[in-house]
C-alpha cells in the first residue's frame, strides 16, 4: 500500500522555517549585542550583555551556542522539506505545533518575570503563534486535500 502524493505546502512551510531558523542563528552567532541594541536599546542591552569580563564570555557563549543550535535546526528543517511521506509530514508538523505552543507558554509564564525582557514576551509569544499556525494551516490543508 503507497502513500498518498506528498504536499508542496509542507516543502513551503519547511522552506520558509529553515530560512528564519538558519538567519536568526546566524545572527546570533556573530551579530548578538547588535541584535540586543536593535531590539532592546542601549541601556538594555548593556544589562543584558552582563558587567563583568567573565559574564560577558559566559553570554556571548550560550548566544553562540544558541545560535548555533538554531542554525543546525533551520539546516534540519531544510533536509525535512524533501521528506515525500504524508504521514511523517502531519506528524513533523504536528510535533512543530506543539514546540511552538510550548515556547509560547514558556515565555508567557517565565520570561515576562524578567524584568529588562518583560515588556517583550508578548511580541515574542505572538511569533510563536504565528510560526505554530503556519503549521495548523498545513494540516487543516492536508486534511482537506486528504477527504476531498
């Protein structure tokens, strides 16, 4: 028994997340405190970047760590959008939504508790919310075009 065709509309999703996944990690790399300055302003993002030499390599580690981890995972996301099986697509997409979701209520109960990040998490949440709906727009698409 073959599966049925795969959907282009995954390859899209997927193409899209890893070209935001592999530019924010990038950034995060190599363009950090400029990143903090952007979105935070100055004052911010001198707290941010810590008061201490030692603080700061420790920062400007994890950044890079991070960084790295999302720049590995928009590469993943990459080799995933050539994936042809229709249950393994609704189920990646199903497993992204829920991450997504997860961020989201992570940021909604502990990063708004962060003083100098508090008035951001609500941007932030609603990124998540839409990266997630991409996702639900998919399977509700997929499931149209499954029992049409």
């Amino acid at each position: 028994m073959s599966s049925p065709p795969s959907s282009s509309a995954f390859s899209v999703i997927c193409l899209l997340h890893a070209a935001i996944a592999i530019a924010c990690g990038a950034s995060m790399m190599f363009y950090m405190s400029d990143l903090y300055t952007l979105g935070h302003g100055v004052e911010t993002a001198q707290k941010l970047l810590g008061s201490t030499p030692h603080d700061q390599l420790l920062i400007r580690t994890s950044d890079s760590f991070s960084g790295l981890l999302l720049f590995a995972i928009g590469f993943l996301l990459l080799m995933v959008s050539f994936v042809r099986d229709r249950e393994f697509q609704s189920f990646f997409a199903k497993g992204c939504t829920l991450l997504h979701v997860f961020m989201g209520l992570w940021r909604c109960y502990f990063e708004r508790r962060v003083e100098d990040l508090a008035w951001d998490w609500l941007r932030q949440t609603v990124g998540d919310v839409v990266l997630a709906l991409s996702w639900v727009f998919f399977l509700v698409y997929s499931w149209r075009e499954k029992y049409d």
